[in-house]
C-alpha cells in the first residue's frame, strides 16, 4: 500500500491540472479548454501530457478532427468529477457564509432580442434574489455561446445555434412570434384585417425593407421562412437590431418584420403602423448554460424565474 506522505510528495496532477483536465474532456478541443482555461493551446497539452507520463497511461485519444476520452480517460473523469464538485461546494459555501465575494449572474443577451424582453428575463428574479448582482452584455450569439463556454457568463439568451457544443445545454424553450410593421402614415386598405402573404405583398410592393442582419440565427430563420413563402426582399438596410429597425420605422425609412415583443414600449414614444396576418414568423428563443453538476442557486433561481 503506497505511504500518503510519499503519494503527497510525488502527485501525479494536483487540483488545477484535474481542472484543465475536465475542460478538454467536455469541449472536446484542447484549443477551447485553453480559452476557457486562459492558457494557450500548446501550454494546456504540455499539462495533459505530463498528467499521462506522470499516470503512465493515455487519457485522450488525439485525432486530427477531435479529441476523445480513452478508458482511462473515462475513468477518471467519472471518479474525479465528485472531487471537483465538491471542492466547488466548500469554496462557494466559504464566500457566502463569509461574505467573501458577492453573488453575480452574468448573462449574455443576443442583439436581435430586444429591449423590452429584459424585463421578463430578470424581474421576477431580481425580487427573489435582489442580493445577486446582474450584470448584462449584449453580443452575438456566437460570442455568447464562446462566452459561456469559457465561463465568463454564466447563461445566454439567444436564438438556438444549429450545434451546441457538448460542454453546453438549453435549459428553457420559448415561442416569439413575429409581425409586419409600417411607418405611421402608411395607408392600408380599407379591408385589410387579416392579410395572407399574397395580399400583404401587393400591399408593401415597392417599400424600403429594413431587415435584420441575415447573419444572425434569427435572420437566416427569417429569410428561409420568407423563401418558403415564395417571397424574395432585397433589403436596403441591414441591422443587428430591432429595437434600432423599430425606431428606424416610425421615423417613415422603411417597413419590416419584427418581433411583436419589442413594440410596447414604443407605443408611447413613435408609434409604428401593425399590419394583421393570417400566417406568422415565429423564432424560438432559448436559455443556454454550461452542463454544470450542481449549478449555483443564484444560477439555477434565474432559470426557473425567467417570463416569457
């Protein structure tokens, strides 16, 4: 039986290097556990090697397309997870009962939701948490979807990617549905209550488009479903923005589809023309967070506390 003092003496990885190795093992990329980690891709793999020497086995699999878990891998990511729960735990117990560090839910908002969801994303949880400092970034959802991963968020509100990456999970699902907009001054037919497509067209024929950047998520859901509709616009504007396209519309620089949330809070300021349809976009919205073992309350309360 090895003697603990020798063992101590001799540790084939400690703490941090248990921790790196958790990183590649959920990213999958020695590149992305670098990010995450703040390590170069070169300085993070000298570290998982030297763990391998140390152990006297191979823990990853390193191909040119990805890297994966051997066996022993596998092992020692399930029998070591505990560990590194558990150490979380004490230093998350320590800050609160000490008052060591304040709670902070940073959340990453992607730039096509507009300003007025906040309000649905955080009240509810503000009042049952108004200890937890919020901090709010508004980016794309790539760059929230990197952000999360690497843990300089904690969550993001955007519209689904086509892949998640394996270190990362959608914890909440919502409906937004979407509707034409026109300036206030333009002039709908006297019988236009519930338009179809072929109508509205006629209807909008020869406008100014303002559309959503066709980059984003949203924007290339949009023009697939307007594609299916047998409708082709050509805008001549593009923006990251609909609470920027909102304003833009009010002001008579065009027309545009947007989503139906955003518009109460101009009714009061400019004012933008609705126009009724009988078929509509609709986007889903999602909550993305890390595939943490035991999130923290703070983490977990605004999840179950989001409105929508």
């Amino acid at each position: 039986m090895l003697d603990m003092n020798e063992y101590l003496a001799t540790p084939p990885f400690d703490l941090y290097e248990l921790y790196l190795f958790h990183f590649v093992a959920e990213t999958g990329s020695f590149t992305k556990a670098g990010q995450r980690a703040g390590l170069t891709q070169s300085a993070i793999t000298r570290q998982i090697s030297g763990m391998e020497q140390r152990l006297g086995v191979s823990l990853f699999e390193r191909t040119t397309r990805q890297v994966s878990l051997t066996l022993a891998g596998k092992s020692l990511h399930e029998k070591s997870g505990p560990i590194l729960d558990a150490t979380n735990a004490a230093l998350h117990h320590l800050q609160h009962e000490f008052n060591l560090v304040p709670k902070t839910l940073r959340v990453g908002v992607a730039r096509s939701i507009g300003l007025a969801y906040l309000p649905g994303f955080f009240f509810a949880f503000q009042r049952k948490f108004p200890e937890v400092q919020i901090q709010v970034v508004q980016k794309t959802s790539r760059e929230i979807l990197d952000a999360v991963e690497t843990k300089e968020l904690d969550a993001g509100l955007l519209c689904p990617p086509p892949r998640l990456s394996r270190g990362l999970q959608i914890t909440h699902r919502f409906k937004d549905d979407f509707t034409f907009i026109a300036p206030p001054q333009f002039q709908l037919p006297a019988n236009a209550t519930r338009n179809n497509l072929k109508s509205l067209k006629k209807i909008l024929d020869g406008q100014r488009w303002l559309m959503i950047d066709r980059e984003s998520n949203t924007g290339k859901h949009l023009r697939r479903w307007l594609e299916e509709q047998s409708w082709r616009i050509e805008p001549a504007m593009e923006l990251d923005s609909f609470d920027v396209i909102v304003n833009l519309v009010s002001l008579g620089l065009g027309v545009s589809v947007v989503p139906h949330r955003v518009l109460p809070i101009y009714e009061q300021r400019r004012a933008v023309k609705r126009i009724p349809m009988a078929k509509r976009f609709s986007r889903e919205l999602v909550v993305v967070v890390r595939k943490n073992r035991q999130p923290p309350e703070h983490l977990t309360g605004f999840i179950e506390n989001v409105l929508f």
